[in-house]
C-alpha cells in the first residue's frame, strides 16, 4: 500500500528502535527519566524557549495550552479550518469552558493576519460580552494544504496580540515543515508566541510524543495538567529516545517530503477533472478538488483503496495526500498513475 493518508503513519526506522531498546528511564513523574529531559531540554534549547514538556499528543500539548490561557466563559480565536476548533473533538469547550470563534482567511492560506483578527476581538466590550482570552495560531496549517506563516507575519500578530493583553499559542505539528519550506529557523517562527507545541510524530517519524514549550512557570503549571489529563508517563525514556533522533534527523529529510509534495500536485495538476494550483503546495500536504471528475471523493477514495493508495477524502469534493519519509518519488509516480488510469476507466 501507498500511504498518503497522513504523515503520522510512518514507522521508526531501525535506528529509533534501536535507541528506543538502549534507552536509559527512569520515573518521568517524578522528573527521573534522563532521556525524557535530555529531549525536553534540547527542544526548548532549539526554541528558544524556557521550558519544554514531553505530552503523548499535539492535542493534548494544544488543549493544555488553551487551559492555561484562559477562563471558563472566555472565548479563543482561530482560523477556521483550525485543528483546534475542528479535530479536538470539543476539548476546549469540555476541558477550558471556552467557545471558539471561528475567523476566515481572506487569501485562503489559513493565516490570520492582525486586519481579520481585529474585528473579532472583545477586549474593552460591555461585561456581557464574552471575552476574547487567546490567539491560537497553526504552522503550517493543515486543512489548508500545509501553507506556511512567516516569522514576520506570526511577530506582528504577536505583538498587535500583546499590546492588548492577549497570549497567542502557537499549534506548530508541523512548523519543522515550515521552517525548511520558508529557510527560517523555529526559534524565529514562534518566537514571540507565548507558548508553542510541536509534534515528533508526524513528518519527524518518531512513532509517539509531542513537546509543549513556554515560559518556566507555564511548563510547570502544564506539568500539573498534564497529570490531571492522566498524560503522566513513567518509564518513557524509550519514546523520548525515538523523539530525539526525530527532533535531531527529522528536518534534514523533509525537504524531499515537499519535492514530492510538489511532484504529486504537478501530476494532479495535469490530470482530467481535477483542480490543484502546484503553486500552493508549499510543504508535504496536498489537497485537490475532484468535482470536475464527476465522482465523490469518498468514490475515488475507495477505488484508489482498491488499487493500493491510501487517501483521504476531506469532503465531498476534496481530497488530501500527505507524503512523508515511507513514500518514495517513484510510488509518487506511481499514485499519479493509478488515479489517471482509475478516471479514465470510469
Ligand atoms: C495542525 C495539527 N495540530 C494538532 C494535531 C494533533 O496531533 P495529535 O494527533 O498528536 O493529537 C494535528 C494532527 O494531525 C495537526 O495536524
């Protein structure tokens, strides 16, 4: 099988398991896994940041964050398409008691800037006006096809956001992504963000783990969340070991990712029926539009299934593809030809 149907199904390399096999542990709750603070402190090094926390997920590392920033009864804003608004399952709703205001991207990158952030604010409204308590921003932006935000735009929604109070979080699964596309390091992407999660188990390859990154007393306060979420781990020094050779191998490889990222959508480009700019591919997500095949997504889905390509449809009329570090150029091709003969036979 071709599996595009996302960067998290790669598997460790024998290198990771090897490391995973070797790791020294020690108890992660009671802050004695060396291995686990060994990446922890490495991460917030390359940040930039005070302090960094191994969490088993981007969205528990994301759902921390908005916690953390918020009131109950206050309301967070994002783009959106936003994985937090739509594929956290309501958690900050459950967890925070916050609602979320959903705001368009004009351009469509999915990156908001501070002219479409501004009218949706309630900083200085009547009392009975529900609050606005946190920006979460996302780079790159998923359900936008992996678009990247530059370290300028991200400073400037910053410090519009902080002239008036408010935090900006920062979802960065994928700003390793970014950071290779846009030649910026992700100290200087997130470095007005006040708090920052990035995931080691997509692109990167490793099979588990994201890192929470903030201000000392933030991580010490996500710690306490963490726990109470039932995040606490024990012995996971061998997940941090995998962590580490994705932090530090991860990026050096994605760029190959974003050529074949490119390559795909050249291919799509040229196919009947669908409807892709190549030119928006910035990083390893590629999302085409199939109404003009005159199938559903969830048809061609299917029948690609069939053929050996793994896809997922994201509505009726769209498709998404995600190459990471187990697809190779020539099962690239091989998908581009697959998906035309599958539309030419009906
Ligand atoms: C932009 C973004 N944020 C957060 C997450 C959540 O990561 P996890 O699946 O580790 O919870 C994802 C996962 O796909 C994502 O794409």
């Amino acid at each position: 099988m071709i599996d595009l149907r996302s960067d998290t199904v790669t598997r460790p390399s024998d290198q990771m398991r090897a490391a995973m096999a070797a790791a020294e542990v020690g108890d992660d709750v009671f802050r004695e896994d060396p291995t686990v603070n060994r990446l922890q402190d490495r991460a917030a090094e390359l940040f930039e940041k005070e302090a960094a926390l191994f969490v088993p997920t981007g969205s528990m590392g994301n759902e921390i964050a908005v916690k953390l920033h918020t009131k109950p009864g206050q309301e967070i804003i994002i783009e959106e398409r936003g994985h937090v608004l739509n594929y956290e399952l309501g958690a900050a709703s459950l967890i925070s008691g916050v609602t979320i205001r959903p705001v368009k991207s004009v351009d469509g990158s999915g990156h908001l800037t501070w002219d479409e952030i501004k009218p949706a604010l309630h900083i200085d409204s009547a009392y009975w006006v529900t609050r606005t308590a946190l920006i979460c921003l996302e780079n790159t932006h998923n359900f936008a096809g992996g678009s990247v935000m530059t370290a300028k735009d991200c400073a400037d929604v910053c410090e519009k956001a902080h002239a008036i109070g408010l935090p900006v979080h920062m979802d960065g699964a994928r700003i390793f992504n970014a950071s290779v596309a846009l030649n910026e390091s992700v100290a200087d992407l997130t470095r007005d963000c006040d708090s920052v999660m990035f995931t080691l188990s997509k692109g990167l390859g490793a099979p588990v783990g994201s890192i929470l990154l903030g201000s000392k007393d933030f991580i010490e306060e996500a710690r306490v969340w963490r726990k109470r979420l039932g995040g606490g781990m024990r012995q996971i020094g061998m997940l941090a070991a995998a962590g580490m050779i994705a932090l530090e191998d991860g990026p050096k490889r994605l760029n190959e990712d974003h050529e074949n990222a490119r390559r795909l959508a050249d291919g799509l480009a040229s196919t009947d029926g669908i409807e892709i700019d190549p030119a928006t591919v910035q990083t390893n997500i590629v999302i085409f539009d199939v109404s003009g095949t005159g199938k559903t997504s969830g048809e061609i889905c299917s029948r690609l299934k069939d053929a050996g390509v793994l896809a997922i449809g994201i509505s009726d009329t769209q498709i998404r593809m995600v190459t990471h570090l187990d697809v190779a150029r020539t099962e690239i091709d091989r998908t581009i030809g697959i998906l035309q003969n599958l539309l030419r036979n009906n």
